[in-house]
C-alpha cells in the first residue's frame, strides 16, 4: 500500500482510477488529476521500462502523479482479466474505502492501426481494441459501480474520439468509439438515482509518445493535424473539472467534446484553447429519452 501523505488541491481526499495510464492519454489524464489533488490508481501491464515498444511505466506514471501534488499508487493489471480487475476493486475499497472516478481509458492499439488498407487487408488482431477498450471498460464499471455508489459524487468517464461517428482507423476502431459512447449513456440511465455521473469524451490529435511515432513515420498524412494536437493533461482536466462541477448530473449519459467543454470550463492548454472538428468530423449522438426494461 502507498503511504497516505499530506495533499493540496482542490480535489484532496478523492480517489480516482485510471486505466491504461502506462503511457499515452492514461498518464496525461492522471498527472493531471495528480495536480488536482486526487489519489490515482494508475493501471496498466508495463512495470519495467523497455518491456513494450512504447517508453513508460505504471511507476512511473505514478511518480509523476505523486510529484504533480496528488498521491500515485501503480497498480499491474491486465484489463483482458477480469479477476485481476475485480482485485483492483476490492483492493481500493479496503484500502481506501471510496472511489470518486473512473476513467475508462484503457484500449489495445494495434501497430498497424493507421496501416492503409481494407479491414481485410489488415491484421486481424486490430479487432482486439474491441476487447480492451470496449468490453474491459464495462467490466471496470461493473466492478468500480458499488463503490462510486457507496461513496456518491461519482463520475464515469470514457475517453473517446470522432471516430465514433465519422470513418477513422477503419470499423473496429470506430465501433470501439461509438460503444464506449453508448456505455455512458445506458450506464447514466442505470446509475442516475445515485448520485453517480457517466460520460464520454471525445479527445482531438493527442501529442503522445505513440502519435510521436506516427508523425514521424507519415509527416505528410499527420503534420497538420499534430500541429493543433492536444497534451492528454488537457482532458485529464476537463475530466477533472466535470467532476466537480456541481451540476455534474446534468452531464451524465452525454458524449461530449473535450475543446468544447474546455471553452465551458475556462480549461485551455499549455495557454491556448484546443480547436473542436465538429464541423470536420461529425457531433456526438444524442441518445432517444426511451427507456425499454
């Protein structure tokens, strides 16, 4: 168990989770809830350096959290295992004896994700974002949901993309984007009498160490894009600021824009507002009111 140390921050006390945040989105999001204050579990299955392709670590996910003002507890979980994730539950409910968030970030990207080429033509392992990063963020929720009751003020957040209503990456990724969608808005409708919250975010281009490598490797198809990219902090935020909002509520079962939100909130990055592709990319759905039991 981590030790307990003394934290400021506005959101001090509360206890968050963080799937898939070795690297990538998961790390941002967490250093910046780090910065609010928050206890983040950082989940992921990298726990030396140099063991995935990719550079970054659970510990050290952690450590940054820890150092940006809140208290980082890296956890090895494999999200494909669903006994693992049920430990990591019950380890936080007797450790802890709350949990405040969750966010579902964890996601399988296959190295030939922006390949060219029919689903056919591709790998078919790029199916397997459609077990983590879909069905794994479901059995985190399920496993999280008592606990964010029993604590109430909760919040669920999914990290999503355009991708869930406009073509990109090809169909498994897309239907990945539009489930985690869908999640958050039947899981609100389950959890609205308890004080619990459940969105998605639709991040833009993300500066990454993975998108790094793809700008790298195909400037010409990225450069543009990466020019107006988004540090993942910048939705660890925006996460950060729907939770304590205390109209959290009237939020739950949307999918919502991150930039928009930011212009919401009077959340910018790094000194500037991070453009939404609305206009581009398509809006999110907006879920019929009819409840069939």
């Amino acid at each position: 168990m981590a030790e307990k140390t003394s934290m400021a921050g506005p959101m001090a006390g509360k206890v968050a989770v963080v799937t898939g945040a070795s690297r990538g989105a998961g790390a941002g999001i967490a250093r910046a809830l780090g910065a609010q204050g928050y206890t983040v579990y950082v989940t992921g299955r990298t726990v030396e350096e140099g063991a995935a392709p990719l550079p970054g670590t659970v510990g050290a996910t952690a450590a940054a959290v820890t150092a940006a003002g809140g208290r980082g507890v890296p956890v090895a979980v494999d999200h494909r295992d669903d006994a693992m994730v049920q430990a990591l539950f019950a380890r936080i409910a007797r450790d802890e004896g709350r949990l405040d968030l969750l966010v579902n970030n964890a996601t399988h990207i296959h190295d030939d994700l922006i390949t060219p080429g029919g689903f056919w033509e591709r790998p078919l392992g790029l199916v397997d974002i459609l077990d983590v990063g879909l069905r794994s963020g479901y059995v985190a929720s399920f496993f999280a949901a008592p606990l964010l009751i029993r604590t109430g003020g909760g919040l669920i957040a999914f990290t999503s993309s355009f991708g869930s209503v406009c073509y990109m990456h090809g169909p498994a990724y897309g239907a990945q984007k539009a489930g985690v969608d869908k999640f958050a808005a039947d899981m609100g409708v389950d959890l609205r009498d308890y004080d619990v919250a459940a969105v998605s975010v639709w991040m833009g281009p993300l500066r990454t160490e993975r998108t790094a490598k793809a700008l790298g490797d195909r400037p010409d198809q990225y450069e543009a894009f990466m020019a107006q990219a988004e540090t993942p902090e910048f939705t660890g935020r925006v996460i950060a600021a729907i939770h304590a909002d205390p109209a959290r509520m009237s939020w739950s079962g949307q999918t919502v824009i991150g930039a928009e939100m930011g212009v919401h909130y009077g959340i910018t990055d790094e000194g500037r507002q991070p453009p939404s592709y609305r206009d581009m990319l398509g809006v999110p759905r907006v879920p019929h009111p009819a409840i069939v039991r």
